[in-house]
C-alpha cells in the first residue's frame, strides 16, 4: 500500500463531489485546501488497518512526537483495533521560522521500551534531522524493533538518510498547514492541509 501523492494544483473535488473552499476565517492567510478532510480520514483508516495488520500479537509501543501529531495521532489509534501502549517525546526546533533550527527536548519518554516494537509517529518528515536525532535517542533504549509512521512526508527536502515505513501522504515541497501541523504555533485545528499564503510566513519579503 504505497503512500497517496497530492498533485500540485489539487483540481480534485471533495469526496461529496463539492469542491470544499478554505473556511472564511482562514481566507487571508491560507491559499487553497491541499488535503480535504475526508481523504484524510480514508487514508488514515487504511494505515491504521495496514499497521494493525503488521504488529498483531506483537508488544507495540507508540512513541508520538509532540505536538504536531496531535490531530494524526488521534485519529490513528482510534482506528488501530490491536493493544498497544502509547507515550509521547517532547521535541521541537527552536523559534518560528520555516527551517528546522536547533532541537530542543521538552518532554521525555517514560515508558520502558526495551524488548518492545516501537513505531515513531510524527506528523511530517521534512529534512529528517529529528527523526534521525529521535531515533538514535530511542535505539539506545534497546526496542525488539523500530518503525517509522508519517503523516507526511515531503521527500525533496531530505537532508538526512532517514525513511518512513509508513507514510499517509507524499508531497511536494509547499508549506503546509493544518490538521496538527503549525505555523507559529497557529492552524493546528484546521481538519484539512492547506497550503500557507506567503506573506504570511515571508514577513513582508
Ligand atoms: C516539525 C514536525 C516534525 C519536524 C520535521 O516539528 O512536527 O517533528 O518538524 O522536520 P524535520 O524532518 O526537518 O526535522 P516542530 O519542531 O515544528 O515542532 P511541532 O511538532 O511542535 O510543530
């Protein structure tokens, strides 16, 4: 089951057949709907079937990174119909800006992992660089085995060699909001992924 790749114009229409515009309040600031809410839903349900599928009967630990997971992560694991026991990593890049700057941990694990199969969940795969920084914190912790779960994964920006075993969506290299995803700590709520105005992130460049 490969990953959903999300065409550049998004000329698609809502699984209603009504083309879905970005809500009033967001106007000014998101240009168009990227991903619609229902397509998420139907992906995220195939994942969480996939991944169900893949870990019966093994010890599965969750480890989400906070914060942009909180919408995917939700959705995920009411889906995932197999035990598991999930905790969450605080990490985030320092500041607002575009780029993932310096990593600074907030939250640390809790949960013993050794001998269990963890699967990292993050909301997007970018440069890589957290997920390589994460993962080698985590292996050191001795899991049985190590996976990767993406919502996103924007292959064209990767830095480092990191890959994601299951991903919802590839895209290109838009910024993107929404559905957990923030600019400035902002459009986490949106239930869709929209693609950021310019001006608001090019600070009047
Ligand atoms: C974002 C995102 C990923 C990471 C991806 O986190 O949630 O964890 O960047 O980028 P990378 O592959 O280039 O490392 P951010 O630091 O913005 O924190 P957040 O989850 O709180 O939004």
């Amino acid at each position: 089951m490969g990953a959903r790749k999300v065409d550049a114009l998004n000329k698609r229409t809502s699984k209603s057949g009504l083309r879905k515009t970005v809500p009033r309040a967001w106007r000014g600031e998101v240009d168009h709907i990227l991903i619609h809410e229902e397509e998420i839903q139907d992906r995220v349900r195939a994942l969480a079937a996939k991944i169900a599928r893949d870990y019966r009967g093994r010890d599965l630990v969750l480890v989400a990174l906070l914060n942009g997971t909180v919408m995917f992560l939700a959705d995920l694991i009411r889906h995932l119909q197999i035990p598991l026991r999930l905790d969450f990593i605080g990490v985030s890049s320092y500041g607002t800006g575009t780029t993932s700057g310096e990593m600074v941990f907030t939250k640390e694990l809790r949960l013993d992992v050794k001998g269990r199969d963890v699967l990292l969940v993050d909301d997007i795969l970018d440069t890589g660089r957290t997920l390589k920084r994460v993962g080698a914190t985590l292996r050191k912790l001795k899991p049985r085995s190590m996976k990767i779960c993406v919502f996103l994964n924007k292959e064209s920006r990767r830095v480092e060699d990191v890959s994601a075993d299951y991903v919802g969506f590839e895209i290109e290299d838009y910024f993107v909001v929404g559905y957990g995803l923030d600019f400035a700590e902002r459009y986490r709520n949106l239930p869709f992924v929209g693609v950021l105005q310019k001006h608001v992130y090019s600070n009047g460049k």
